[in-house]
C-alpha cells in the first residue's frame, strides 16, 4: 500500500504540473484568430460568416441526447466519454488506447505542437494555413517555417521537407483552412517516410467531412507511424459552441502529448451528442450535400460576375477582393455581412465561411455594392487584439 500511495502522489503531481504548464499558455482556437480583426457590436440580425461554422448547429438526435443528459449534468459521467470512444473505435477500426477525447481539437493541435517541437525543431506549416499551431510554436521557443502552397493548393510536402531538415512536426491541413483545397494521401505518405527521425506529421481533419473526394490518414496511424490525426465535431457535426474533438495516434505519442496537456474532460452534453451524431447514418452525407450545394450556388454567381477565388471543397474558400482585404472586411461589416480574415502572404483575399443559401444571398449583395464602389468601409479599422495572460492562469479559454 506504502508503495502504491507513492506512486499515486508521484502521478497526481507530474499531471498537475503539466496542467498547469498547459494553463499558462494561451491556446488559440479559429474565433480567437477571427476576433484578432475586432468589429463593433455586431446586430443580432448581421451575417457572420467568419469563424467556420455551421449555421445548422448540431443534428436532430444530437439534440435530444443533449435534453437527456442534462439532469446528469451535476455528475461527471466518464463513462459517456468512454461510450464516444468505443463508438468511434468501432467504426474506425481503431483500439481504444489510440483516441483520445478533447474539449475539440484546438488543445492536441497545440500540445502537440508543444510537445515535438523546440528551439532545436522546428514547426513546419502550409502558408497560407491554420495559424494556431504557430502560437504554440512560439511557446516552444521553436522556429516557425511557412512554406508556399503548391500550384494546386495542395500542401508542398516536397518543399516543406527541403525547407526544415530540423523539422520536429510538420502540419498538414486537408481540406486546409483557408483555401479549403486537399493534400493527397499520397503526399502525405511521402512525407511520412522522409520527414526527419523523431519527428510527427500532424493532420489536421477537420473539415474532412464536408470532402467526398478526401481520404483520410487514420490507416497510417493503424501502420504505426509516426502520425497524429486531429478530428473535430466543430465543423460538419455543427458543434463548435459544444466543444468536442479526438486526436488519434500510437499510444506512445498520446502520452508525449499528455504530458504536455495533463487531464482531460468532456462535458457530458458534448460527448451524448457525439456520440449520437457518430450514429446518426445520415448526417455526414446530407449536410454535405446541403454544404455543397450552397457553395456551389455562390461559386456560380462569382463566376457569372466575373469573380476570382479559389475552388474549394470545404465550407470557406478565398476570395480575392482586388485591393486591400482589410477595407472590404470593414465595408461589408458596415453592411452587417461579417467576413472572415486574410493572410498576410495573400493579402487582397479574405476568407469566406459558407453559410445558409439566404445568408449566402446577402453576402451576395453586400459584395456586390462593395465592388462597385456603391459601399465604403464606414466603420473604424479593425485593431488587433492584444491577448493578455488571463488573471487566473487556469483559466483557458475555449470559445
């Protein structure tokens, strides 16, 4: 008994030291990243379009689920969570001590980060691409290597290995955010087999469910390599205010990013209600297909004016507004349509989330007046947001 009270002590702190590493440092999700462009109080009846969510929210039987549970809300209710795990397992083809659950999956995308990289490794990313595993980077006191998209808006894996041979992981989001263009599995595997030794490839999956033509690197995480792939129940699933996400690899590379994390919990609601969309057998094919339809509408009437972007098989894409991303971001926000950001290496381009077709409809217009000059920016400029360390270092925020 001596030995096992030891032990236990032993654990409880080495987990609470990590917590706290992982407190004191910010972890940046997409609405952090999208409220760094601040705008003035937004109406309740504004178009926000900005951050990559799914107007829809979560499904039908996610939301019952959600009813169900909540007079178990004063309890923990692990078992949910296990019950999400199986159930996700089972489909996947996956053991369980390969996934783990994640107030979504903006927190192993930065612990991992946190975790293979160092001022000795670096953090290898797309650009333009999700910029969250960047602040980790800097955490880490690890350099950074933005590396150009290919012609296709693939992820250059060729270039990213010649750019960083000290490389620590490599990130690859397919479909990427912002372009919402896929990396092949092929390329993927390419780089698997020459990234340097010791070194993970991170794939973001986020928006996979929302790609048909998407395959997914999940089979070279059962192959045992050196492979984490980021899932999230924020995007097609429409539960981004719910939090729920996995991240999904060998168990010896789980604990690397545990320790760096420390413990985890879902809250109950999040875990039912994935749980019950994961058997919902018809989500992911109807709400793409709902997905798909009103990006295409909106693809066809750019086109039919005459305007550029980029083709894309997620809900965003780029958009090029022909002079400075910046004004069009404040004009369009003056006409209550709240777009998304723009990249410092695109800067003429903002992104677009995919909304409902009459929330489509009014970007529409308001981009059209914009364009032809008919509407101005008539809002002060966005300013930059000087994120602080919060009061209480435990707190974390997830938004």
């Amino acid at each position: 008994m001596p030995e096992k009270s030891a032990f236990s002590r032993r654990s409880f702190l080495h987990v609470s030291a990590a917590a706290s590493a992982a407190a004191a440092l910010h972890v940046m999700t997409e609405p952090i990243l999208a409220a760094q462009a601040l705008h003035p109080p937004i109406p309740k009846d504004a178009v926000i379009i900005d951050k990559n969510e799914n107007p829809l929210g979560p499904c039908e039987v996610a939301r019952q689920a959600i009813v169900e549970v909540i007079p178990q809300g004063g309890r923990y209710s692990f078992e949910l969570t296990d019950e999400l795990i199986k159930t996700f397992c089972e489909q996947e083809g996956l053991k369980p001590d390969y996934v783990r659950a994640f107030s979504g999956s903006s927190t192993p995308l930065h612990e991992g980060v946190m975790a293979f990289t160092s001022p000795q490794r670096s953090y290898v990313t797309g650009d333009p691409g999700y910029e969250a595993g960047t602040f980790a980077a800097k955490g880490a006191g690890a350099r950074t290597v933005k590396v150009p998209l290919a012609k296709d808006y693939s992820h250059d894996v060729h270039a990213m290995l010649s750019a960083a041979p000290d490389g620590g992981l490599f990130y690859i989001a397919s479909p990427n955010n912002p372009t919402g263009t896929l990396t092949s599995h092929s390329d993927i595997e390419y780089l698997v087999e020459h990234k340097p030794e010791g070194s993970v490839v991170m794939v973001d999956e986020a928006y996979i469910h929302f790609a048909p033509t998407a395959v997914s690197a999940i089979d070279l995480v059962k192959a045992g390599k050196d492979v984490i792939v980021l899932r999230t129940f924020s995007k097609l699933y429409g539960m981004a205010g719910l939090r729920c996400g996995f991240a999904i690899a060998r168990p010896d590379i789980q604990q690397k990013i545990m320790d760096h994390t420390g413990w985890t919990f879902i809250p109950v609601t999040a875990a039912v209600a994935a749980t019950a969309s994961l058997k919902d057998p018809n989500i992911v094919a109807e709400r793409r297909k709902v997905n798909t339809d009103v990006r295409q509408q909106t693809f066809a009437w750019l086109d039919a004016n005459g305007y550029s972007y980029i083709p894309s098989e997620s809900n965003c894409f780029l958009l090029d507004t022909r002079q400075p991303g910046k004004q069009v971001i404040q004009a369009m926000a003056s006409q209550n349509v709240i777009i998304g950001r723009i990249w410092p290496s695109m800067p003429t381009y903002v992104r677009i989330t995919v909304g409902t077709q009459p929330e489509m409809e009014k970007f529409q217009v308001a981009f059209q007046r914009v364009m032809k000059g008919t509407v101005t920016a008539s809002v002060p400029g966005p300013k930059k947001a000087a994120w602080k360390k919060p009061a209480d270092p435990h707190m974390e925020m997830f938004t």
